[in-house]
C-alpha cells in the first residue's frame, strides 16, 4: 500500500479542514513530540513521551518530567546551565535599578 500523508505527515487527519497553517504546525509539533530522544541519564536514544511533560527511557526506566512536546526546553536547559555555574544568574530586578537611578 502507499504511504497517504507523504507532505502533510500525522496531520493528515484533518483532511481540508483548519487551513494551511494550522496544520503545518501542529505536523511540526508533533513530529517532534512522537520521535525518540536522547536520555539524559544514559545517553540512548529511547526516550518517549507518556504524558504531557512525562517522559520515559524504555533503556534505563528512567521517568522525568520536562516540556509538554520536547523533553527539555530551552528555557530548562537555561536553569541547568545556571545551577552549574555556566551562566551567572541576573540579580538586579528592573524595580532595584529604578530605586539606583532615583537614588543618584
């Protein structure tokens, strides 16, 4: 048998219906979300989602939560970076430099 959804992949389900662009994104979206990923303990590619930000290593049986499509997020490998010292975390707020420039 021939494969159907050669362009529009698991997104062609919905047929005609939705337009163009909604449709690229969620073949996008969920291309990504329905691929194996690399473990973060292991390092094999076995890694699979369960449940929104639920991912699970067939490898190793390691669980861990992460972002709702990915298993990490840029804005979680931010946070590792900084809790390892990589990046230096921002400890001035906006409301700490206004009181500064009224203060000078």
């Amino acid at each position: 048998m021939a494969k159907r959804t050669k362009k529009v992949g698991p997104a062609g389900r919905f047929q005609a219906r939705y337009g163009v662009k909604s449709r690229a994104r969620i073949r996008n979206v969920e291309l990504i979300q329905r691929a194996k990923h690399l473990c973060p303990s292991c390092g094999h590619k076995k890694v699979k989602r369960l449940d929104t930000s639920i991912w699970l290593c067939k490898k190793c049986g390691i669980k861990f939560a992460g972002g709702a499509y990915q298993p990490s997020t840029e804005a979680g490998q931010n946070v590792e970076k900084m809790l390892k010292g990589e990046i230096a975390p921002e400890t001035t707020t906006k409301k700490e430099e206004v009181k500064e420039k009224k203060e000078k």
